[in-house]
C-alpha cells in the first residue's frame, strides 16, 4: 500500500499527466495543413482532415507514449469514399528505431452504400504482415464512433466503441518480438488509396466529389505514458506508471469473459481476411502468435 502511494507520487512529479481531450493539448498537423478544417476551433473539441487531387492531410501527437489506454472519436468520409483511406495508428520513430513499432487502424473507403473495411497490424521491431480485415457492425459514417488501443506488458487490445476486435499478447517467449521498449506516436491522415484500396483498386475515387473529410473529436490520452526525452528515468517512470494503473492490471493474459466473447463475435460474424489462415504467406505454417491470440 505504501510502496504503491510513492511510486504514485514519483510517476506523478517525473511524468506529465494529460488530462481533458483538446486537439491542441496534445496534437498538432503535420502535413496538408491546407486540407484540414477546424470546425470546433474555439474549443478544440473537433478537426476534420481532408483530401482533395493534391494532397492528404495528417496530424500526429506532440510527444510517444509507453503504455497506455488511448482512444478517439472518428466519423468517416460519407457517401462514395472510394479510394480514400483514413488510418489512425501509433508508431514509434523510425530515424530512432530503424525496427520500428506500429499499431494500425486503416479505413477503407468504398462506394456509396457499400461497406467500409478496418484493417489492422501490429509491427513489432519492424516485421509486419499481420493484417486482418473486419467489416463493422455499423455504418462509420453516420457517426462518431470509438476507437480505441489499450496496451500493456502483456497484451494489445484493438476496441471498437469498448469492444475487444483484435488482440495480441505478449509472444515474447514464442521468438516473437513485444512492442515493450520504444515509445509511440500517435498519428492520423487521410491519404489516397486509390490504386489498391477499395476492392482491390478496381473502384476508383470520384475526384468531383472532393474534399473527402473525416472528422475527429474526443482525443482522449490521458490514461497513457506521455514521455517526454527518451532518458531511462522517464521510461521508469512509465513502468511506475503502469503497474499503479488500471490498464497495467487486468486485463492481463486472461481476457475477461466478455472480452473472449467479443473476439468470438468478431471472428465468426465480420473476420474477412486473417493472416493466420492465409497460410500461403508464412509456407504453410501460421505464425506462431497466432494459436495465442484467437481464443
Ligand atoms: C484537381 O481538381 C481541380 C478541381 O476540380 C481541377 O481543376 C484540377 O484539374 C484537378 N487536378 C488534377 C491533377 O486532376
Ligand atoms: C466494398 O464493397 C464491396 C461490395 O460490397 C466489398 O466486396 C468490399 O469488401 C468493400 N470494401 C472495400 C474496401 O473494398
Ligand atoms: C480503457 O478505456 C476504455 C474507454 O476507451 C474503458 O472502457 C476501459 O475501461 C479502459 N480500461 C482500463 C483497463 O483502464
Ligand atoms: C519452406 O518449407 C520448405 C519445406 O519444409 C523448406 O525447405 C523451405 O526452406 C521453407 N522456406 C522458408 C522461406 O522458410
């Protein structure tokens, strides 16, 4: 109890500890400035990123976090989004770590009436190939919708509005690298994907029908690890961090009941594309993460 009350205070004096959810607290633009519009300008509350025949338009956090729970609202581009590709993902930098990590949600946008795909990956010390594809329970457009990383020492959860879509423990013991040293950006942009993204690339983007935008809001970082200089102090007072907080417990390597229940939903009713089963890849062997990782 006591040990636990000081390394509390310590995390809280060495760390900076965000709190409330403006865009400007925590994130700025880092390309297309022009694309992007800022209708909750006075609040910060909301930015939307757009992308026209020129150019596409991202924005990305101040500073990587170590561990976290993290999460935002994102509405995508409505009506005929084919081509357009919308991601928000963590990555960590690439010029410091030439094996880098990354943690993906990718968009894909389809014609009028068709569904959205959300594909997934996770790079651990610059190795991916681990996409999976999802359709959604519902339409992304019509709405804000969560979207969420909770990630700890010993697993990743992918959430969609709180509901587990992806997980991947640590595999660490199976020679399979874990995302547990470098820091992470987070980052988003909406970009032009039309030579491969909507079925295939055989649906093209209708430029008449420029900007695309997809729309932000609820930037909730603060139950994360912001470090600010890679020294060890700070990433011990990340740890630190971590086990006096809720997502450094469980859920652990046992998934709560709900959790095994949602991954269950996902794989049997919106699963379209597993790498675990594109056995073709890996020469005919599954990745060994994988027994692990679908309950
Ligand atoms: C981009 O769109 C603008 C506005 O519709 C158009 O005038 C321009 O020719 C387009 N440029 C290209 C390279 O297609
Ligand atoms: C787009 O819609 C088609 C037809 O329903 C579907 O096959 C495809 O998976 C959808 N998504 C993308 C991104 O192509
Ligand atoms: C993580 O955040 C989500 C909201 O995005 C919340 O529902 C969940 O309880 C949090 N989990 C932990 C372990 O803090
Ligand atoms: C694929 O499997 C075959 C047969 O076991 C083996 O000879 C070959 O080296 C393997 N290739 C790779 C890239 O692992």
């Amino acid at each position: 109890m006591k040990l636990s009350f000081i390394l509390l205070v310590l995390a809280a004096t060495s760390i900076v500890v965000v709190q409330g959810s403006k865009f400007w607290d925590d994130f700025y633009v880092n390309f297309g400035d022009c694309n992007v519009q800022y209708p909750g300008y006075d609040t910060g509350s909301t930015i939307a990123l757009g992308l026209d025949n020129t150019t596409g338009s991202g924005f990305q956090s101040k500073y990587p976090y170590l561990y976290g729970n993290l999460s935002m609202k994102l509405k995508l581009v409505g009506g005929d989004s084919a081509g357009t590709v919308t991601s928000y993902y963590m990555a960590s930098e690439r010029t410091q770590f030439p094996k880098w990590c990354e943690l993906d949600f990718e968009f894909l946008g389809n014609a009028s009436g068709e569904p959205y795909i959300l594909q997934t990956n996770v790079f651990s010390e610059g190795v991916g190939n681990r996409e999976q594809r999802i359709y959604l329970w519902f339409d992304p457009t019509a709405d804000y919708h969560e979207y969420g990383i909770l990630w700890n020492q010993d697993l990743i959860l992918f959430l969609v509005d709180s509901r587990v879509i992806r997980v991947f423990h640590n595999a660490a013991d199976l020679g399979i690298p874990y995302l547990d040293y470098q820091p992470m950006y987070i980052y988003s942009s909406i970009w032009n994907g039309e030579s491969w993204a909507t079925c295939g690339g055989g649906v093209k983007t209708d430029w008449s029908l420029q900007p695309f935008l997809a729309s932000y809001t609820n930037f909730n970082v603060w139950n994360a690890c912001e470090m600010r200089d890679y020294t060890v102090s700070s990433s011990h007072a990340c740890y630190q961090k971590l086990y006096s907080s809720s997502y450094g417990q469980a859920p652990n390597l046992a998934l709560t009941q709900s959790q095994i229940d949602d991954l269950r939903w996902i794989k049997y009713n919106y699963v379209i594309y597993d790498y675990c089963t594109d056995l073709k890849r890996f020469n005919w062997t599954a990745p060994p993460e994988c027994a692990r990782n679908w309950p």
